[in-house]
C-alpha cells in the first residue's frame, strides 16, 4: 500500500513539472516575441498570428490542468481505505502568470 502511494505521489509531482514547464514555456514564448518585435512597428498579421497561437496554448494549459485534477480525484476515490485523502488542485489567473498547486485534507468517513 505504501509502495502505491509513493508512485502515486511521484506520478503527481511529474505532472506538476510537466504543468511548471508548459507554463514556463508559454511565458519564454511571449516574453521572446515582445523583445524581438517593437510594439509600434508589428506587423498586424504577425500579431494576429502569434495571439491566436497564444490563446491556443493557454487553452492546451487550461486543459491539463483540468485533466490533472480530475486524474488525481478519480485516483483518491478509489482508494477509499485511506483514512485521508489529498486533492490537488490548479489555482491560475488569466495571465498565467501564476499556476500553483494547492493540497487540500478531507476525512474519509
């Protein structure tokens, strides 16, 4: 039992890197595009372009982490012999700008 729940909790801390470098990714991205096109001088079209790809990525970003969360509670609740039970959950803003994960403790009845 113990040897599941450590590969459980090495399966959610992998998906949180995984979640930490998509996000770092997506920021490394618009922070590159900003210093390589001067904000008065872009092209509309490359504008254009790179906020649809923007808005894409963060919606791939929004889907993870609603995939995440609903993985690990479907997880908890089959394992209902635990005593407690942790669900992690993604807190980020619309600038993700800020993605953390927040553990919560419940007693299993």
């Amino acid at each position: 039992m113990n040897n599941n729940n450590n590969n459980q909790l090495s399966t959610n801390n992998e998906m949180h890197i995984l979640l930490e470098l998509h996000k770092q990714s997506l920021k490394n991205i618009c922070d590159a595009f900003e210093k390589e096109h001067d904000e008065n001088n872009v092209d509309d079209q490359v504008l254009k372009e790179f906020n649809k790809k923007r808005r894409r990525d963060e919606e791939v970003l929004n889907d993870m982490c609603m995939v995440f969360q609903r993985e690990l509670v479907n997880k908890k609740m089959k394992i209902l012999q635990l005593t407690n039970y942790d669900t992690f959950f993604c807190i980020y803003d619309d600038s993700f700008e800020h993605i953390q994960t927040i553990t919560t403790r419940r007693r299993i009845n």
